[in-house]
C-alpha cells in the first residue's frame, strides 16, 4: 500500500480494539484473557475492503442526498412558479372577460381586446413552460437542461418538448406586431405618427421571423442527435454556427435601420427642427449596434474555421 494512503498508528489501535470487542461479542461475551493481535497489513486490507463493500452504499446514500433536499428545494421552487403564473393567468383571463363586455358596448376598440387575448395566450404558454419544468425536477431531481445534447429523462425529451412552446411564442410575438403595424397604419393614413414607425415594426417583424427560423434549427438538430447522426460536440458546434449566422443578419439589419434614420435625423438637425444632443445620442445607438455587427462578423469567422 502507497504510504501516502496508509492510516495512521492511533487508527489502527483503535481498529483492533474494535474487532477485539466483536470477537468477544460473538464468542458470547466471554472475557477474553488477551488482545486479539492483528497483523497491521491484514488490518489495512479489511480496511481497504469494507471501503469497496460499502461503495454501492455511499453512491446511493448521494443518491439519497440529491433525491432529499436538492429535489425538494428544485421542486418547491418550480412549484411556487407554478402557483404565481396561475394566479397571473387567471388575473389576465378575468381582465380580458370585462374587457369584452366592454367592447361589446363599444366603450374599447376590437383591436384592444385581441391585444389582450393574444397576452392570454401567452401566460398560457409561460405557465405551461413552468408545469413541465416542474415535471421533469419531479423525475430526474435536477434543474432542467436546454442543451440540445442533453440526456432524455425517463424516456421524455423535455427540451424538444420546451422548443415547440418557444415556436409558439414566437408566432405569438409575430401575431401580436401585426396587430400593432395595422394599428399604425391607421395612425399613418391619419398623420398622426410619421412612416417611420411603419418600418421600425416591420423591422420587429423581420427579426421574429429570424427568431423563429432560429428555433426551428434547433429543433432539427434536437432530432438528430436523439437519432445520433450527430455526436454531442458537434451539435454544439452546429448550434453556435446557427446562432452565429442569425446574429450577423440581425446585426446587419439593425445597423442598417439605424443608419436610415440616423441620416434622417441629420436632415432635421440641418433644417434646425432638433436639437444637436438628439443626434449624438443616436449615434451613441449607432456605434453600439455597428460594434455588435463586428463582434458577430469575428464570431463567424472562428467558427467557420473551427467546424
């Protein structure tokens, strides 16, 4: 034995006097006239061999440990989650009813009412997100992966599961900007709002369309690693590639309206309309969003290299 590793005299003695009792127990308590002497490497080796004996027992004693207090502090958190969404949702369902009853009497417009029924549905999605968090805290005793090379738990595929409620947010979002654009549009034949505001919430369009495209990535390769055509390191690659990609377009889209109105604002600044401060702190928005472009390009150039 590694003398690094080997215990100690004092243990040792102590040991002996320990199966010195048992000895004596099992010889029914018959006093016994001498110490029973050990050699000190038989000592060592039972040692060594109860270890071994007794590893099943320590791994389920951890197992024990992470069923006990760590899943019931994860459950209760996700619990309590749960609790405060329904009340939320109930809260938002209970508003929309009045709300109706208003409309119906033509006190609120139509478009109000679908603005809030949309925000129903998604407390709905936002709750349903948090039961299914609280399912899989209830099975595996863990916070919830999101890696998409994350192990099923109990034959579920909890991630997918989460990817399809993030679709439907995000076809949510879409809905709720159309509403807001057919609302601006009123705004703008009316000349209440300049056409500038048309293109920003198109733009937000644009951009939760990427989103969406982004999540559907996702999606596809959740389904090929589960059917192992791709191993754990290279989805991780192929997802940072995804990502890197969607930020670059976004990053060009939104250096690109940035600079439109940026120009715009220059123009008025000149025609004496704003102030000089207005323009530079758009610019400040400008630099920050060309800097993003630059740290998104340098990204994808690494990547590219690596896969």
């Amino acid at each position: 034995m590694n003398k690094t590793h080997e215990p100690d005299s004092l243990f040792l003695d102590r040991l002996e006097w320990q199966l010195s009792s048992e000895y004596r127990r099992t010889s029914r308590l018959e006093p016994s006239s001498r110490k029973v002497i050990l050699p000190r490497k038989l000592v060592a080796l039972g040692l060594v061999i109860g270890v071994l004996m007794t590893g099943v027992a320590v791994t389920k004693a951890a197992d024990y440990i992470k069923d006990s207090w760590r899943k019931k502090i994860e459950i209760a958190r996700v619990e309590t989650e749960v609790q405060l969404k329904k009340l939320k949702l109930e809260s938002m369902r209970d508003r929309a009813s009045n709300i109706k009853m208003r409309v119906s009497n033509g006190l609120i417009r139509e478009e109000e009412y679908q603005a809030l029924m949309l925000a129903v549905e998604n407390a709905e999605l936002d709750l349903k997100r948090s039961l299914l968090n609280m399912e899989e805290v209830e099975m595996s005793g863990e916070i919830p992966r999101d890696e998409l090379y994350a192990p099923m738990v109990g034959g579920r595929d909890f991630v997918s599961e989460r990817l399809m409620i993030e679709t439907k947010e995000a076809e949510l979002r879409i809905r709720q900007l159309r509403i807001q654009q057919e609302r601006i549009k009123q705004l703008v034949e009316e000349k209440v709002v300049r056409g500038e505001e048309l293109h920003q919430i198109q733009a937000a369009i644009n951009d939760q369309k990427v989103m969406l495209d982004k999540i559907q990535q996702r999606i596809e390769l959740r389904a090929r690693f589960l059917a192992r055509e791709i191993t754990a390191k290279e989805v991780e690659i192929e997802e940072r590639m995804n990502g890197a990609e969607q930020n670059l377009q976004l990053s060009r889209s939104k250096v690109e309206s940035l600079e439109t109105r940026f120009k715009r604002l220059q123009t008025l600044e000149a025609q004496g309309k704003i102030p000089h401060t207005e323009v530079i702190q758009f610019q400040h928005a400008l630099d920050a969003a060309r800097a993003e472009l630059k740290l998104a390009t340098l990204e994808m150039e690494v990547l590219e290299k690596i896969k």
